[in-house]
C-alpha cells in the first residue's frame, strides 16, 4: 500500500509539474501562442500608376478602370474566427501624381441609408470604409466613411483610441472627391437592388502631415484597410428597420473588411494591409513583405504581451523572460537581438541587427531608429 501511495503522489506531482508547465514549453516552441489571431499575414495590393484620371461618377465600368484588379472579397473582422460576410464586397485603385483613386463594390439586396449631413456619424448606416496610414508608425492615419447616400465621415487620428487618441472630427479631406451609384433604388423596399459602388479621389496633399505634399514614389509603402459596416435589418412600414435585442437597442453590426484584424477593432493599423506603389506599365509587379515588417512582428508581440502583463500586475516588466520571450530569433537567416526598457507606466522595446534597429513604445509607435528612414 506504501508503495503504491508513493507511486500516486510521483503521479500526481508528475500532473502538477506537466499542468503548470505546459504553457511555458508551448510558448518556448512558438513565442506567439495564444496570440495567432493576430498576426495573421495581412493582405496586400499594388497599385498601377495611371496617365488618364477616372471619372469620379460612381460608375466603375469605365475604361480606366480595367486597368486595376480587384481585391479578394472582404471577410469577417476577426478572420477565420467568423463566418464569412453574407454579401461580396472587393475593392482596386490607381494612383497618379496627385490623388490615390478608389473604387468599391458591394453586393447588397436592400439599399438603404438615412444620414445626409457631413461629418454625421456615418457607421450608423450601412457604410464603407477606408483607413490610411501613409508614415508605418501606426500613428497620424485618417479614415474616410461614406454611406449610400455619399454623406461623408473624414476623421484624423492622432494615435488609436486604445493608446488614448481622439479622432480629431473638424479634420476634412480637402479635395476629396466622392460618387456613389446605387445598383438598384436607394431606400425602395418594393424591389431587390444589387448593390452599391463607391468611387473615390484622395489627393495625397490631404493626407500628408506639414506644408509639402507626399507624393509616392515607385516602390512606396502605405498601410490601408477597409471596412464594411453592416446591420441586420427587416422591413417595417416600407422602410429598412434595423433588428434590435430585447432592450431594445440596436444589435451589434457586422464588421467585414479587406485585411482580417483578427480582433473586433478597425483601429489597430499594424493588422492593415500593405499598399505597394508602382510605376511600372507591365503587370509583373509583386509585393514582397519588407524584412523590417518580419522584424515588426517580434515588436507587437512584445506590446500585446507587456499589455497582458500591466493588466495583471499594474506595472511594466524589463524582464523578456517574464513575458516568455527570449532576447535573440533568427529571422529568415540573420540575427536578432531583443531588449526592453521599461518603468512601471512606460516601456520601449526594441529589435535590431548588425545594421538595423527599430523600437516600439507603451502607445505602439513604431520607429525605424537604424538606419533613419530619411538619412
């Protein structure tokens, strides 16, 4: 009977020690367990430089037109962990030395909106979407809004609303101009409609920070999504009535956009897609992803886990360890090296090599430190 007691408490003491260490090992074979909704690759485009402007009509058929691809349809925010979207939504752009173009199209049995003022909260409609951030800080990024009725919403953001920043609403896109085409009757519940498109010109003068405008150039990275707002609805007394719980409030609305998220929040601009600017007239350009954004990867796991980390401890760690993190990685082939500095309220975290480093802060600001972006 002793025998067999001591080989039930080894047993037991076997479990405790393969219980609580279990998390660990996971996180040595993959630093990012827990967190792969996340660090989903996001999507990419690139986008043709053009001659001849299109025609900013709503009409998207035009010959201009032709000469851009259409995205891969939208999915859910949160990616793989949703359903796919009840209804197609794609996007293309063109661009010239003035104003990045836009073009949507979005499947859509009812059409309908209400809102008709600028600068109306549009995403209480049924709307569409564009984030921009042309500086890949994750900082200073404008959203553009529109409904069917090509009300518009243009807001300026000086850093996320989760690092505390304030969409700055009196901001407008100067010069940009906007048609929508409804496919169908706009706010006709007697018929079925097929959609809507939007067309968009967005100079780059608007959404360029100080006196110079920042034209792309051959080879120029943005970072961009889109997103499609969208209700459950019902028909009442001829007009589209969304659904609401039994509170009577409106039940939350469907998020689908171009680049997955992975979380519920259009607002975290290292989940956007990349936008690749090209000049070249033969459509063999294909976006490859920078090795400083492989680099990026290790900075925002560092920022989701310090977060966890204040959350449960209300302070910030110096200590990789403590976050299951080691202090080097080879990234395709090369060395890394992982440092944090931190006090209680704020953190700075860094990766380089030999000839590059980049940092990140407790507000997730992305800095190229090594070699200057601008040297």
């Amino acid at each position: 009977m002793a025998a067999l007691s001591k080989l039930q408490n080894i047993a037991k003491a076997a479990l405790m020690v393969a219980i609580f260490f279990t998390p660990a090992i996971a996180m040595a074979q993959s630093p990012f367990g827990g967190l792969e909704n996340l660090f989903n690759v996001p999507q990419s485009y690139v986008v043709r430089h053009i001659a001849k402007a299109p025609v900013i009509d709503g009409d998207i058929n035009d010959a201009v037109w032709q000469q851009a691809k259409w995205t891969n349809d939208f999915v859910d925010i949160e990616g793989d962990l949703k359903p796919k979207p009840t209804y197609k939504t794609n996007v293309k752009m063109l661009w010239d030395d003035s104003c990045l173009y836009v073009a949507a199209r979005m499947s859509e049995p009812q059409v309908w909106a209400t809102l008709k003022n600028h600068d109306d909260i549009v995403y209480h409609d049924n709307d569409f979407e564009l984030f921009i951030e042309p500086g890949s800080t994750t900082h200073n990024y404008y959203e553009i809004e529109v409904n069917a009725y090509n009300t518009i919403f243009d807001l300026f953001l000086n850093k996320p609303y989760r690092n505390r920043g304030g969409g700055l609403i009196g901001w407008d896109a100067k010069g940009l101009r906007s048609a929508v085409k409804i496919q169908g009757t706009l706010n006709n519940t007697a018929d079925r409609d097929e959609g809507w498109t939007v067309e968009m010109a967005i100079p780059f003068k608007a959404i360029t920070m100080g006196f110079n405008p920042q034209i792309p150039k051959d080879g120029t990275i943005y970072r961009l999504n889109f997103s499609r707002v969208e209700y459950d609805a019902k028909i009442v007394d001829g007009r589209n009535v969304k659904l609401k719980d039994s509170a009577g409030r409106d039940l939350p609305e469907h998020n689908w956009s171009w680049s997955p998220q992975g979380e519920i929040a259009m607002h975290s601009p290292e989940h956007w897609g990349y936008l690749l600017f090209s000049t070249r007239e033969a459509d063999d350009v294909v976006f490859k992803m920078p090795y400083s954004e492989e680099q990026k990867k290790y900075l925002w796991l560092i920022y989701y886990r310090e977060k966890l980390w204040y959350k449960e401890h209300h302070e910030y760690t110096s200590k990789l360890s403590k976050l299951g993190i080691e202090s080097k990685y080879d990234i395709d082939g090369k060395r890394n090296t992982l440092r944090i500095e931190a006090t209680k309220t704020q953190f700075a975290a860094f990766i380089n090599t030999d000839d590059t480093e980049i940092a990140i802060n407790h507000e997730g600001f992305i800095e190229q430190l090594k070699p200057l972006r601008y040297e």
